[in-house]
C-alpha cells in the first residue's frame, strides 16, 4: 500500500489567497488533487494542514484524505510538513509519494507509472522528469525516510533530492504537468479549466 503526503499547510504569500481553496472546474485545487490520486487508486492519503486549516480539512472530509497538522507551517517550510506526513503514515506503507496540494495539474496515468515503476524496479527513489526538469508527485521508500526526517532547516527536499542523484530512478513523462504548480495569480488564470 503506497501513501500519498499531499503537502496543503503553505501560507501562499505570493498568491495572497490560499491557493489550495481556488476553485478548479467543479472542485477546487485540494479538490482535484485528490481526485487524481483516488482515481489513481492510492488508497491511503495524509494531508498536511497548516493556514486555513478549518476549510482544508472540509475538502479532505468530503474526498475521504486524512488531515495532519503541522503546528510548524508558518516558519518550518515544506520540510516540516513532508516530515510531518511522513510520521503520521502507517507502518505498512512501504513508500510514500510526495505530492503538492498546489499542483491541480497532476495526471492520473504519471501517477500510475510512478506506482508502476515502484513495483517494478523497486527503487528507493522515483522522480518523474519532464525534459531533464524534476518534478512531482516524487515517490520516496520507507528506508530513506529516517534521513528526510533527520534534516533540519534551512535544509529542503530538494537538498534530499540533489545529494541522491546518483539513486534516482527517473520516469520520463510527456507532460509539463510535473512541473505546474500555481503560486501566483498569472500561474492560476493560466492553467485553471
């Protein structure tokens, strides 16, 4: 059984709205984040809560996600929430994906063949890349986890990722969707349905 971390504590400063809250199509972007990873048949999923933590936990409600909180989201960064997650999951998760709550773009079948690739090869580290971009979900395996939750500020996943290259497992995908996540409102207006 993967876990899927979806980190949705962030202040979104540069959005000046909680961006997870927009609306996307009928849903909203937690929403359809959501949405995608059930489709996807990821049957455990945590939601880190942090800044409107009231209303995400409404959506996690309604879509049957999990909710945590991280009392850290206002000065602890994505390190915190990941590591928050990550402690929250249950024992049986061999790996845990590692989504963004702000990513409304992510794709059922990256998804799958992120899952696949886990089942396939094993790997402890599988990231999807999108012409030699890194991007998300990313899927970490149980036995890296002690040395995500080691790291301290102002240390960062992408510090975790970047001194593990040489074991990255890459899935090559053809969509720019890995890499879109919405931190501004020209980012929002550009890629809402």
């Amino acid at each position: 059984m993967i876990s899927a971390v979806v980190m949705a504590a962030g202040m979104s400063r540069r959005m000046g709205t909680p961006k997870v809250l927009l609306p996307w199509g009928p849903t909203t972007v937690l929403g359809q984040v959501l949405q995608v990873l059930k489709a996807a048949s990821v049957e455990d999923i945590v939601v880190v809560t942090g800044a409107a933590r009231d209303e995400v936990e409404a959506i996690c409600l309604q879509s049957g996600a999990r909710t945590v909180s991280n009392p850290a989201y206002e000065s602890g960064e994505m390190l915190s929430s990941l590591q928050v997650g990550l402690r929250d999951l249950p024992a049986e998760s061999p790996a845990a994906l590692i989504v963004l709550g702000d990513q409304p773009t992510i794709e059922q079948g990256v998804v799958h063949g992120i899952i696949q690739a886990y089942t396939d090869c094993g790997a402890s580290l599988i990231v999807p890349s999108y012409h030699h971009r890194r991007g998300h979900p990313w899927l970490v395996g149980r036995e890296l986890w002690p040395r995500l939750l080691a790291m301290r500020p102002p240390e960062t996943p992408r510090d975790f990722l970047h001194h593990r290259a040489g074991i990255i497992h890459y899935v090559e995908v053809d969509t720019p969707s890995i890499v879109q996540d919405i931190d501004t409102p020209d980012e929002y207006l550009n890629l809402r349905p």
